[in-house]
C-alpha cells in the first residue's frame, strides 16, 4: 500500500485493510500498517493513502507496541469528505431555488465537480451557506432525499444509487452468514400529519390535516405513531405520501451478509456493489427475498488479495413483504399453468428474432413457416427435433442414426488401440535393441552411427504419431458434440440443428476414420523392426512422456492430487542413472546415483507444500554489515556467517525457537555479490527482481553463539523453523560411509580398508564388556572406576587436576618439582627467597601476586582486579573499567563515604540477581549506562517494581507508600505513580495526563476545559446556601477568574 507525506513524498508499507462504500457515498479505509519503519515512526497529520487510483486522508492513527515489533492501526476518509469539510461557503442563499443553484452554491470554487443526474423540483431554504461544504451538501442530500456516489473528483446524484442485479447470494454457494433482525417495537397503521397554515397571519383558522390508514390495520389494528408536523407542506398528496413512507417503514428487517469472493475462484457473475438490489436465499431461516445494499465493506490481505465482503441490507418492510408473498404466490399459479399448457401447442420467438419454435404432440397448423422454423415433436416421453425446409417438416437426427454414428466411433476407438498395441510391440523390440547396443564392447562407433539414423527415422515417425494423435483428438470432439446433441434431444433443450450440419458431421466422421487408417498404416511401415533396430523412442500419453536424446534416456513422472505433490525424474546415460522422487506435500526428497565404480543414496527434508519453512541460514557470527549511510551499528549485533541464496520476489524473516518474529536488517545482494537493497529493523522483507543472496543482521542476545536459535526462513507469516535433516550412504570399492546430518550436527560412519571413522556427538557403546584388542588413543576420558594391572606414562604426567593421597618418594634424584598447587601441613626450609607470593584461586583467577603496593588477580595473564589501601580496583587487561571504597566531597575531605566510580573507559554498572538457579546469565534490576552502550539509550535503566515508602519524621500516622505501577484504560496499559492500593495516583499517555481517584480516571484535560471556560469571567457570586423555604439563595461566595 502507499502513502504520501505532507510533502508529497510517496512511501510503501505491508498493510491489510478493510474499504467501505455505502449509499450514502460513504468511501472509507481502516486496517493496520506492518512494515517500513520510517513510516511507522513519521506517519502524521497531512498523509495520505493511495488506494485504487483514489487518494484517502487520514483521520486516526493510533501505533501499538506488541513487544517485538510496532503496527499502526489507521482510519481514513476519502479525499472529497476531508477536502469539502475544510472548506466553507462565505456568501448565503435565501427563498426558493433550484437544485442546480444549490449546487453550484456549493461547488463553485471547490476542486470538484459534480452530475445532477436526478428530477429534483425547486426548494426553499433560508440562510443556506456560512458553513463547511460538505455540511452543506449533507443538508442538501438530506431535504431532497437523492444519494449520490464519489468517483475521483465527480460527485454523481441520483434518485438511487445501484443496479437491479441478478446476482444471487444463496447459503452453501456464497454466502457464509446471514443474520437477520426484525424491529417489531416500533411498528405502527396509522398516522396523522400537519401542515402549512391556512392563514399564515391567523392560525386560528386552521392548517393542513391529512391522516393514513396503513391496510395491516385490519390485522394488527390500530396502532398510531407520533404526528408529522412540517409547515413546508402545502398539498395534502404530498403530505400523504410522507405519511405513508413513515408507516410502511415503521417494521422492518435489517439483514447482514458474510459473503465470499467467488470470482477469484473463476465464477464470473455481476459482483454487488452499494445500491444494489441482490437475491437473498437462506433455506434453513426461510428468508428468499430481494434486498438492497446499503454499506459493503470488503477485506484485503496485504498482498491486495479479497479476502471476505460484510454487507449491510436495508429494511424490508411489511407491505414489501406482503408484495413479496403475492409475487410468491402468483409464480406459483402461473407455473401449474405453464405445466397444464405444456402439452398444448404453442409458438415462441427464437432468440434471433426471425424464426419461430413450436412445441407439442400435434403438427403445428394455421401459421405461416419459415425456414429454420423449429418443432419439438413429442412422442410419448421423448422429443423429436424437426425443421421447417420449406415444404415439410424434417427430422434432424433420430435415434436410429444416433446409433450408428456411436457404432461407427466405438469402431473407430478399437482400429485405434490396435494400431497402437502395434507400435508398442515395434518399440518394445527396439527397446531391447538398444540395451543390446548400450553394453556392446566391441563396434561402439557402428551403433552409434546406425542409432543417429535410426533416430532420425523414428522422429519422423514420431512426428507422424502426434498427427495421428491429433485426429484422434479431433474424432474426439466431435463425437462429443454428437453425444451433446443427443443429450439435449434427449432433456428437452431448445437448441436448433439443421439438416447440413449433421450432413457436415457424418462426413468428418469418415474423413477421421479414413486419415486414421491412412495414418496408422504409414506410421507402422516407418516405425518397422527392419528400419529401427538400434534405437527408438516409446511414446504413450497417458502413462509417462519419454524423450531420446543421443545416449541419455530421461523420464518424469508426474502424479497430481489436487495440486502436483510428487515428482520422480529418471536420468540414464551411459555412464550410469540418476533417480530423484520429490514429494513437494511432505517436503521430503529421495535420490539414487549408481555408477559403475560408485552407489549413491541421499533422502533430506526441504520446504514443501506442507506450509513448513526450513531454516535456510548456515550459522551465526560476531559483527554487523554498514548501513546504507556508511556508518556501522551502535549495538552488538550478530550476523549471518554465509551468503544465503534466497529466490527473487519472495517474502523472507527472522524468527526464534518459539515461531516469533524478530526484528532483523536484511541486506540483499545480486548474482555478482554486490549491493541491491537493505532493509533495516524490518519483520518481513520481500527479496527483489535482481536479489540471489542475502545477508541478516539482528541485536545479539545475552546467549552465547552457539545457544542462539534464531532461523532465517523464506515465509509471509511467522512459524517455527523446521531443522533439515539429510542421510547418505555411499558405496565404493574401496570405501563405505554413511552420514546423517540434523542442523549443524554431523554423525557419520566411514569404513576403509585398514581405516574405520565413527563421528558423532555422543557415542554410546552399550555392552556388558567392551575389548580393544589394539592401541588405543583418548584425547580425553571420564572414567568412573579405573583399574590398572600395571601403567607406564611416556611424556609428561601434568598432574594439576590429580589428587594424590599418598606419594611414596624414595628419591628424587634431581630437577624441580613444578606444581601450580603444592599442598603441605608444613614447609620447612632454611631460607624463602622469590620476588612475589602466586596462591591459585579456584573459579576466580590463576595467580595471585602480592606486592607492597597491592593484590593483584589475573586470570591467566589477563589482569582482573585489585586491592589496594583505598579499595577495590576492576580491570580488563590494561583497560581499568572502575574502583569501589572510600572517597570524600570534592573540596570537603572530612565529608567522607562509601562510592561505587566508573572510569571514563568503563562502559555501564549495575546491579543484577540470578532469576533461576540454571539461568545462563544475570537479570539487571538497575543499570547506569552513561554512554547508551549496553540498553541502547543512555541514562538509568530500572527493570523490576519500585516503592517509595518512608515515615515522616514526628508524624507517625502519615505512612507513605507509592510505587509506580501500570494503570488499565480504555483497553490500554498506562504508566504511574500510584499508591499501595493501587486505587489512587497519576498516570500518563501519549499526550494526555490522567488522575485516578478511587478507581475512578479524572482526565486533567477535562479540569482544563473547564479552567479555560472560568478564565477571564472577572467577579462571579457563587450560591453557597438557599432558603429552606425555596425562596432563593442565602449567601454568596465572590471569587474573581
């Protein structure tokens, strides 16, 4: 959908919407904008929408926030109501005028015009102008009693808008719902009307009175309604007739219809529009009436696709129904006619307005024939077709003629699947030639210059078999269109048929069977064993389509339920075959290669028609890609690792384990890798004409790389990612493996001669025993109980991580003992000399080292903190991030405390708790973030409940507890300040500022109004007592405003 900004500019957005037209020339849109977040953040007063070659102006825009994305819902007004409201009329029209001086009252310097298309008499109005166009049309609509239509800038007025169709809308065809409401409670038979004056100087002598007696009297009685009393009425007709609407209007029925778009699915009837008078039929309410439209609203998915019309009907009113009875009941009388006539001879006009058909037992008599005249003979219970030639009636076809032409086709039909079962047999012998042919060692060369003429030959032949399957395909037709005649003959179906015609088929009937035999004879002498004996082709069409290509021999087959499900493909050459078998509903696919030194099979899931999306994206990575200014994110990002191939035109997303949107850049590239389109903080982006890769970027997650479970899939709608799984075995000489692979994790099984790959996540050997008769080489054990008759160890032992409970040491000869942790009750020695004190710290650092000046932790070599005289210092390496101790007030020292410091190259502090006992990470309750760096905008992030609470000092009873919560209104979260009961506070929205008073919401703009009314009065005296009595008022209160 697009739309263009107070400045002209044209933007386009995903948007659904709902349009609703009514008699009234109502033109209106609503619905909801997904995508472009430019537009989603600078949508305002002034834009417009671009609907259906019509513009719409905006009048409501309201942005929610769903939590992974934001949508705008909107309403707007065809231009004409907008552009007319903001208009006003300066100049006044007074006494009686014309319509067409109203209009052009009305119109004359606006942008659009307008087409009085309805008999309208001249009118009186008084002060007619000083107001808004469109108020003054409306007051125009509404004393003539015209609808009018809008189209583009012409405004149309007619008597009545719409068409008398003979659309039907009829339950279980195209009508979802059908609901309908009687209004019985204001129903009335009778009323009375007043009138003009008589003497407009003297009322006393009377006015106009007239009355009206509705004929539902006599049932229901009298039932009176309230009076009409318009002076403007001078002639009793006139008057009668309101009085006579108002009656038959008073019971109604309203009827509201939920009905489908069949013409997408290839129905091709009127489509109703407001206006129109439409058949309605629900069989199970009883209700089969004509009914008119008065509004229509139509759905639009955000491809522009119609989704379902809601359609308002106007009221049917009792007398309407009772004509509607009557008319039921006359086509009933007139239809027992009709069949009591129906053996009687009558004359219709034929459609073409120059001949004439009769129908009856009897030979028509008394008239005056011409040719082509048509006579439906009845004999007993069939029809007998006959045409005027000039001199008699003749008969077009009987049934004896029927049945020779059949016999005549069912000979044909059996010549033809003997011919055929002929060539089978000729090509099945060629068949076997060619597999003779395909293994021959010796005088390859010779077939394979004897199969190119063979070839040659059989393509003539085959060429010669589509003629004759052509013919076949035309004697099919045409047998069909005999069987049609016959069959309408046969129903009693109005259809003229002359003489020639029939002449015309018989001789096409010989003219195929002959060219069939010519056919057949020359196709079977050209497709001889003599003539093919290396190589042909085998064509049957209704079981699999076999093309021949040199020394490839290529099938599909294709099985259709509904839509194309399953696909197999067969592909031979000489070297070998490849089959592939694709069920595009399951999304599965199955290939088998063999070769001669090689056997291949694959089986792997991909995305089918099943709705099920495959995540398409390889992994994830650390960084992000430049924007479209140049300028690199200001926030960890994670991107896609590879290149992903995507198809042109189609809708792609983020998603995460759970099937939720997530909001991604995605940055599309062509066939050479270069630049063609980025998206930024889109939830579905639709890949260009020029696009074959992609790239994504999203905001990176407090879980590590190989945790994170966003997917990218190619979809219109978010749903769960379906992970690809892929096994293979293959088969050589020398080698056999087989691999199954689900996502990134790869287990396979790979065995040679002297060498056996088993890989896989986890290996589980389950055996009571398990025997390495070999060597056996583990990077890495975990061995619960371990015994050892015997063990040497060659290399180093790094016993870092052994506990050795007892070491029996008789003599260490010489060297060093090297340990980063040495346990002993005592260590005695003459003399301790090292340049700094290392102790390990288990789970916090490495090494310890003491010096005078402080303690320092390192992780690795990696500096992580230290302890000094004035605190605690933080680092990371060489960078120092912040220090926590004691410090006093700038140019104060004995103002003294404890503080928390971030150095300029730190980045944020914060105050977090552990939420569960397994989470992977830190919830933070309070953060300072000084450079916006970690939550994206700079300042003091709180994400949990605060309370305010304290005691005022000497006030034991005035106890404060405030905390800021949220506040439900008008179906929406707000957020405050409020009290522990939650009952009493202040809360604010997007503009406005509310107080909630005992549960009740006081809106500070309602005090405002009536502030601003009170402003500026001066003195007023405000009663503050009466007399009891009712006297008046006691006492005064002067206040000045």
């Amino acid at each position: 959908m697009n739309f263009i900004d107070e400045k002209g500019g044209l933007h386009s957005a995903i948007a659904e919407c709902k349009r609703t037209k009514g008699v009234n020339g109502e033109k209106s849109l609503s619905g909801i904008i997904y995508t472009n977040a430019q537009l989603l953040q600078g949508i305002g007063r002034g834009w417009r929408i671009v609907f259906e070659d019509e513009n719409y102006c905006l009048t409501y825009i309201n942005p929610i926030d769903e939590g992974t994305r934001v949508v705008v819902e909107f309403d707007a007004v065809h231009e004409f109501f907008f552009d007319m409201q903001k208009s006003v009329v300066h100049t006044v029209l007074n006494g009686s005028n014309t319509a067409e001086r109203y209009l052009q009252h009305i119109f004359n310097g606006s942008s659009y015009t307008y087409r009085l298309e309805a008999k309208i008499l001249a009118f009186e109005k008084e002060n007619f102008g000083l107001k808004n166009r469109l108020t003054l049309f409306k007051d125009f609509i509404q004393s003539t009693g015209v609808e009018f239509s809008v189209n583009g800038r012409v405004v149309r007025i007619l008597e009545k808008v719409g068409t008398n169709l003979s659309t039907i809308v009829k339950k279980g065809f195209n009508l979802n719902e059908l609901h309908i409401e009687k209004d019985t409670g204001s129903f009335i038979t009778y009323m009375k009307g007043y009138g003009a004056f008589k003497d407009s100087e003297n009322p006393s002598k009377g006015r106009l009175e007239v009355e009206y007696l509705s004929p539902l009297a006599k049932i229901y009685g009298k039932l009176e309604g309230d009076p009409v009393v318009d002076e403007r009425y001078t002639q009793a007709n006139s008057l009668v007739e309101r009085l006579k609407e108002e009656v038959e209007s008073s019971y109604g029925i309203s009827v509201d219809i939920d009905m489908e778009d069949l013409t997408k699915a290839g129905y091709d009837y009127d489509q109703p529009h407001e206006g129109d008078y439409i058949m309605a039929i629900n069989q199970d309410l009883g209700f089969e009436q004509k009914v008119r439209i008065l509004s229509y609203t139509t759905s639009y998915d955000v491809e522009g696709h119609i989704v379902e019309h809601d359609i308002s009907c106007g009221r049917l009113n009792l007398i309407d129904q009772s004509q509607a009875k009557d008319i039921s009941w006359k086509n009933q009388i007139e239809l027992s006619i009709d069949r009591a006539n129906g053996t009687a001879n009558f004359a219709l006009i034929s459609a073409d307005g120059k001949s004439m058909t009769y129908y009856g037992p009897d030979e028509p008599i008394g008239q005056k024939f011409h040719k082509g005249d048509i006579w439906y003979q009845t004999i007993g219970e069939k029809n007998v077709l006959k045409i005027w030639n000039g001199s008699e009636w003749w008969p077009v076809l009987d049934e004896s003629e029927i049945k020779t032409i059949k016999k005549e086709f069912e000979q044909q039909q059996s010549e033809l699947e003997k011919t055929k079962q002929s060539i089978a047999e000729t090509n099945s012998k060629a068949q076997q030639a060619l597999i003779d042919a395909g293994f021959a060692k010796n005088g390859l060369s010779a077939v394979e210059k004897q199969a190119t003429e063979a070839l040659k030959q059989a393509e003539e032949a085959y060429d010669h078999f589509l003629e004759t399957d052509a013919s076949i395909t035309e004697l099919k037709r045409t047998t069909l269109q005999v069987e049609k005649v016959t069959n309408q003959l046969t129903g009693e179906l109005s259809q003229k048929v002359s003489q020639t015609t029939f002449d015309q088929l018989k001789g096409t009937v010989k003219n195929q069977e002959t060219l069939l035999n010519q056919t057949a004879e020359g196709l079977e002498a050209k497709a001889s064993i003599t003539s093919v004996d290396a190589i042909n082709k085998l064509v049957s069409q209704h079981t699999t389509n076999l093309t021949a290509q040199g020394d490839k021999l290529r099938s599909l087959v294709t099985e259709t339920d509904g839509v194309k499900v399953k696909l197999s493909q067969l592909e031979q050459t000489s070297a070998g075959f490849q089959r592939t078998v694709l069920d595009q509903l399951k999304g599965v696919t199955s290939q088998q290669t063999q070769l001669a030194d090689q056997y291949t099979r694959v089986i792997e899931t991909i995305g089918g028609l099943n709705g099920k999306a495959t995540n398409i994206n390889a992994g994830w990575e650390i960084g992000s890609i430049a924007r479209a200014d140049g300028k690199p994110f200001d926030f960890p990002a994670i991107r896609s690792t590879e290149f992903i191939e995507v198809e042109a035109e189609k809708p792609y997303m983020v998603v995460d384990g759970q099937g939720d949107l997530v909001i991604s850049t995605m940055v599309f590239y062509d066939e050479n890798k270069q630049l063609v389109a980025y998206r930024t903080e889109q939830t579905v982006s639709r890949a260009t004409s020029r696009s074959r890769y992609l790239k994504v970027v999203v905001l990176k997650s407090d879980q590590p790389l190989h945790a994170i479970d966003y997917a990218v899939i190619q979809s219109a709608r978010p749903q769960k990612a379906s992970i690809s799984i892929r096994s293979q075995l293959t088969q050589t000489a020398d080698r056999f493996n087989v691999t199954v692979q689900k996502g990134d994790i790869i287990a396979q099984l790979n065995i040679e001669a002297g060498h056996t790959l088993i890989q896989n996540k986890q290996l589980v050997l389950d055996a009571d025993t398990v025997t390495f008769t070999g060597k056996a080489f583990i990077p890495m054990a975990l061995i619960k109980d371990l015994r050892v008759d015997a063990a040497k160890v060659y290399g180093t032992l790094d016993a870092s991580k052994v506990r050795v409970i007892n070491l029996d040491a008789a003599n260490i000869s010489s060297g060093y003992i090297n340990n980063q942790r040495l346990r002993s009750r005592s260590i005695t020695a003459d003399k301790l000399a090292t340049n700094a004190i290392q102790v390990g710290f288990n789970n916090y650092s490495q090494n310890l080292q003491l010096n005078p000046t402080a303690l320092s932790f390192h992780s690795g070599t990696r500096l992580s903190g230290k302890l000094t005289s004035e605190g605690m210092e933080f680092w990371y390496g060489t960078r120092k991030i912040g220090r926590m101790g004691e410090n006093s007030k700038s140019g104060k020292d004995n103002v003294r405390g404890i503080v928390m410091d971030l150095e300029d190259t730190g980045d944020f502090v914060g105050w977090n708790y552990m939420k569960h006992a397994n989470d992977q990470a830190y919830t933070s309750m309070l953060l300072l973030d000084p450079k916006g760096k970690f939550a994206g905008k700079p300042g003091i992030h709180m994400d949990t409940d605060v309370y305010l609470s304290r005691i005022k000092p000497n006030y034991t009873d005035a106890k404060e507890f405030l905390k800021f919560s949220t506040v439900k209104y008008n179906n929406f979260h707000y957020s405050g300040l409020l009290n522990n009961s939650g009952k009493s506070g202040i809360f604010m929205g997007g503009n406005w500022l509310y107080l909630l008073h005992n549960t009740y919401v006081i809106p500070v703009e309602d005090i405002r109004k009536v502030v601003y009314a009170l402003k500026g009065l001066g003195r007023i005296h405000l009663p503050t007592s009466f007399f009891s009595n009712g006297g008046g008022v006691r006492t005064y209160k002067t206040i000045t405003l």
